[in-house]
C-alpha cells in the first residue's frame, strides 16, 4: 500500500482525522473529575458561601454520595470547637463492595487565628482533603483523589489547602503554623 505524502503537519492531521471512524455515544454532561464523572451538588456551593459571606457557618463537611458520582453535604456546624470537627473527619467511614474502611472526606473550615506580635486577628477559609493512609480502601481513596479539583474548582474564596493523611497533619497547632506563615 502506498502511503500519501504530506505537505505539512495540517495535511498530515487533516488525513487523520478524515480517516476516523466518528463517535459513538455522546460524552457525559457531568463534569470530569480526573478519570471519574463527578458532580458537585448546589448545596455544596450555597453552603460554602453560606460560610464565607454569613459568616454562619464554621465549618462544612463535603463526602461522595453512596454512588460515588456527586459530591454533597455530610454535615456543618456553626461551633468553633476544633475537637469535633477533627473528630468528625477522623470517624468518617466509606464503603465499596460490601466493604468498609475509614472514610476520605473534604471540608471547608473558617480559621481564625491571631497575628504575632498582637497586630489583630485573621480568618482565611482552609480546604482540607483528608485521606487518611491506613486503614482506606482504594476505590474511595482514588476516586476522592480525582475529584478533588472539581469541589475546589465550585468554591470561590478558597484562601488555603491542606492536604492531611495522618492523624499529626490535622491537628490545629500543625495547621495553624502552616496558614499563619503562608506555607499552605
């Protein structure tokens, strides 16, 4: 058989795409999150905003649905007790298969610190992806993991992320010396 010559690249790519066979289902609508389809559910975002411009809400707590294709509110409170927060995220439980491990989760918490030196007071609004090593399954871990980006992506105002898989990485001082120096 023999092989056509090019030109240039625009022939040689408009022979390529003339030679293909065309689709055959129409993409999802969703939005791709990695190499899963995942949505984020409006709650999600009225409760964010919720949080950064009533200033109601201290924290939220985002999970994926049981289906693993949308992400939605798992829980919010208006308390500032850090305890319970980290104890929320700590206790979260995900399934797959009939299977059940410790749980990956999102959050969205107002921090509010003092400045060094006595020079006032700061919040900034901190998205946490916690992921815990041990103890996980894999398919929640990796699909937490790709869908990250499409959460944070809906949430406008977002000031600092942290990434925690250890018990160590969310305790309040280890965050706190990390957005009060801009590390995170």
């Amino acid at each position: 058989m023999l092989l056509p010559t090019y030109r240039n690249r625009k022939d040689r790519l408009w022979y390529f795409l003339s030679t293909q066979q065309p689709a055959t289902k129409a993409p999802p609508t969703t939005l791709q999150a990695g190499f899963t389809w995942v949505s984020v559910s409006p709650e999600c975002i009225s409760k964010f905003n919720e949080l950064k411009l009533g200033k109601s809400v201290k924290y939220i707590i985002y999970k994926l649905s049981n289906d693993y294709k949308e992400i939605v509110v798992e829980d919010s409170s208006s308390e500032p007790d850090w305890e319970t927060f980290q104890n929320k995220l700590m206790n979260a439980k995900a399934g797959h298969k009939g299977k059940e491990g410790k749980g990956p989760r999102y959050a969205v918490y107002d921090f509010q610190y003092e400045l060094e030196g006595g020079e006032g007071t700061r919040n900034k609004i901190v998205f946490i992806s916690w992921s815990p090593d041990e103890g996980t399954l894999v398919f929640p871990r990796m699909t937490y993991a790709s869908s990250k980006e499409s959460l944070k992506n809906a949430l406008n105002g977002i000031a600092a992320e942290v990434q925690a898989n250890r018990d160590d990485e969310i305790e309040y001082a280890t965050i706190l010396k990390d957005i009060s120096k801009g590390k995170r």
